[in-house]
C-alpha cells in the first residue's frame, strides 16, 4: 500500500514538473531573449537604452507593439539612424519578428529607449522589462545593466557586444 | 671725378643693398606669413590625397568667434581653438544611444594617441562635447556627465543662439522633436569634427565612428597639414 502511494506521488509529481514545465514554455510564448543588457547612464542622467536579442521559436510570426518597465516614466523601441551625417531617433511602432526568427537590438540602430528612471540604476543593478505583443500575450525579463566598452575599433558592424567586454576586461 | 666714381658705385650699391634688403624682409615677411598661416594660397596648397578626399573641408574656414561655457564654468572662446587640434562632438546627455557610443569612440581615440605618440602629439590634441540641449545640459549637469566618459574632455554648454554660432561654423544640423508634451529628444548632426590648431573647420569624420580609422587618417591629415601629403 505504502509502495502504491510512493506511485502515485512519484507519478503526480512527474506530471507536475511536467505541467510546470508546460507552462512556463506557455508564458514564454515561444519567445527568448538573449544576450540583453543596458548601457549604465553618466552620473545625474536618467535615460538609458537597453539592447537584447529577441527570438520567436514559434511557427506564426510575432509582433512587439510596446515595451514597458515600471522603474521608469516612460519606454519607447527606437531606431538610431544616420542620414546624411544627421543623428536621428525615431520611434518604432510595432516590431515584427519573424516566425522561428529574431530581432536584434544593438548600439547604433533599434534599441529600447528608457526614459526618466524613478531610481538611479548603476551597473549591477537590474531592471525588469516586459514586451507586450499584438496578440495580448507578454513577456518579461530581468536585464542587468552593465558600463559598456565601445565597440571594438576592428570589428566594424559588430554588435556582439558580450564578446568584445571580455576583450577588454 | 674720378674720386668721385668709387664713391657713386658705393651709393650705387649701397641703395641696391637698400632695395634687396628690403625685398628680402617683405619675402621673409611673406614666408613667415604662409608658414604661420598654414592655409597657404591655393596654387601652393597640394591636391588632396585620394583618401582623405571625404573627411578634408575642400574650404577650411576659420571659426568665428563664440563664446560658451565649460563644466567648470569657465569662458570657452575661438581662442581656445588655437595652438592645438580640436575633436568637436555635438551631442546631448539625454541620448542614450549615439552619443554615449561616440564618446566613448573618442576615449578610445585619445587612448590610441597616448599609446602610440611618442612626441607630444596628444598634449597637443583637445576632444569638445558640445550640448544641443543647453536647456537640461547646464554647466552643474555637464560637470558630473562628461568625466563620466574621460577627465580630460571638455564640454560645453551656453545660450542656445552661442551654441547655434558654432554648430553653424561646424556645419552641424539640430533640431528639437518631442515625443510627448514634455519629453524630447534632439536630432543632430553626428559628425566628429576636426579643427585645426589655426582654427579652421579643417575635417569632418561621418558616423560611424571607429577610432583606429580616425586615428590614422589623422595622422595623414596632420601630414598633409604640414605640407607633406605622402
């Protein structure tokens, strides 16, 4: 008898992880990010912008209609352009990414604007950013913010930021 | 007469001497001119090299005067332009993406003159950051953003139509856009820009910036500066 409850809790627990597992692959959505990680302001300046690698492992492409995080007054996705030789930012709607496809955020082109931290944030620290899509579902994350090395003279167009840090380091 | 003749020559010579003399002064004069000038007249000046075609101003034109304020609060005027070469940035603390990346090009960049000069080329070089949002970028907010980036910088914030005089000498657009009633962002030029130690808008180097790019194509500019286009 006793050897038949060690079954079924054993079996139940089984399912549990199971169902567990089940569900965060459902909160998920299919959706990674990788390789995230926001640039630490100068002393005094609350605008920061983070840079991740978002993936979309599902068979149906996905779209970021906005981005939030409650640490601060305002997020917004932009795009850094350079057109003739004038710096601009323009703000980015909705963001497709790809089915079994992804999107990078890097320096100089898309990256998530931060404005107005209600808290100083320094390196260490981290801030929690969730992506709402178009089809209601959402997804949050923890990034840290890091003091960011420009990129690598050699290495034009480069946006594998992580490896260049630990050049430098 | 005859006493008389050695005497006329003497004159003769002596006056020769007189115009030669002062020929040679208005020619030493003339070359002292170009050589401080640096912008020699252009049937001396030589082609510009194939590479430095971009980045040269084909008109180098001297900065007018301004007058801004550094993060310590001191007066910054055209006359600091003088004597050394200048990297100008015009920029804002509250971009978070480009300037942020450009800055800290431009520590590389001094970081690769400190390396690689031997003589003291890199006492002779000074870096600007110049704000195009003079109105949340006061002398209080540049002091603690700057050093941030590198101590050794200058940036330089003043009235908005002072800052307007050099961005203008610089060839340098912005332009305010708000996102919201209250939050803007500033568009601007992203050129790093070069100043010579005549203070001349010499060149001009577009975004992207890679500072081992800039910091031997400035070593050509210098040479080219110098009248040594090799």
């Amino acid at each position: 008898m006793s050897k038949f409850l060690f079954r079924i809790s054993l079996y139940s627990l089984v399912f549990t992880l199971i169902f567990i597992s089940n569900v965060s692959a459902h909160t998920s959505g299919g959706i990674a990010v990788e390789h995230a990680w926001i640039r630490e302001a100068p002393p005094n300046t609350k605008v920061l912008a983070a840079y991740l690698e978002i993936q979309n492992h599902t068979a149906k492409k996905r779209s970021i209609s906005a981005v939030t995080s409650k640490q601060f007054d305002k997020t917004e996705i932009h795009l850094s352009t350079n057109i003739d030789g004038v710096a601009k930012m323009k703000a980015i709607g909705n963001v497709d990414i790809p089915a079994e496809g992804k999107v990078v955020f890097a320096p100089g082109g898309l990256h998530i604007m931060l404005i107005g931290a209600k808290v100083p944030l320094r390196e260490g620290n981290s801030v929690n950013l969730i992506f709402h899509f178009k089809d209601g579902s959402s997804f949050a994350t923890d990034v840290s913010v890091k003091k960011s090395k420009s990129k690598d003279s050699h290495d034009h167009g480069s946006t594998d930021h992580d490896d260049h840090m630990q050049h430098k380091h | 007469m005859t006493m008389d003749y050695p005497f006329q020559r003497l004159r003769f010579a002596s006056n020769l001497g007189k115009i030669l003399d002062t020929r040679v002064i208005f020619l030493l004069f003339y070359l002292c001119l170009t050589a401080c000038d640096r912008n020699p007249p252009e049937s001396a000046q030589f082609a510009i090299p194939k590479d430095l075609k971009y980045v040269l101003n084909e008109n180098p034109t001297k900065i007018s005067t301004f007058q801004l304020t550094d993060q310590n609060g001191n007066n910054f005027t055209e006359k600091q332009l003088e004597g050394k070469w200048t990297f100008m940035f015009f920029g804002y603390s509250h971009c978070p993406d480009v300037c942020p990346i450009t800055l800290m090009e431009m520590d590389d960049l001094s970081k690769l003159f400190a390396k690689s000069t031997s003589d003291k080329t890199e006492q002779n070089i000074q870096y600007l950051f110049v704000t195009v949002d003079p109105k949340r970028d006061t002398v209080a907010h540049l002091k603690n953003y700057i050093p941030y980036f590198n101590k050794t910088f200058t940036a330089l914030t003043g009235p908005m139509e002072n800052i307007d005089k050099l961005a203008t000498a610089a060839d340098i657009f912005h332009k305010i856009e708000y996102i919201t009633e209250k939050i803007y962002i500033v568009e601007h030029g992203s050129a790093l820009v070069l100043i010579n130690p005549s203070g001349y808008y010499y060149a001009r180097f577009d975004a992207p910036h890679y500072a081992s790019d800039i910091h031997t194509t400035f070593e050509k500019i210098k040479r080219y500066y110098n009248g040594n286009p090799s």
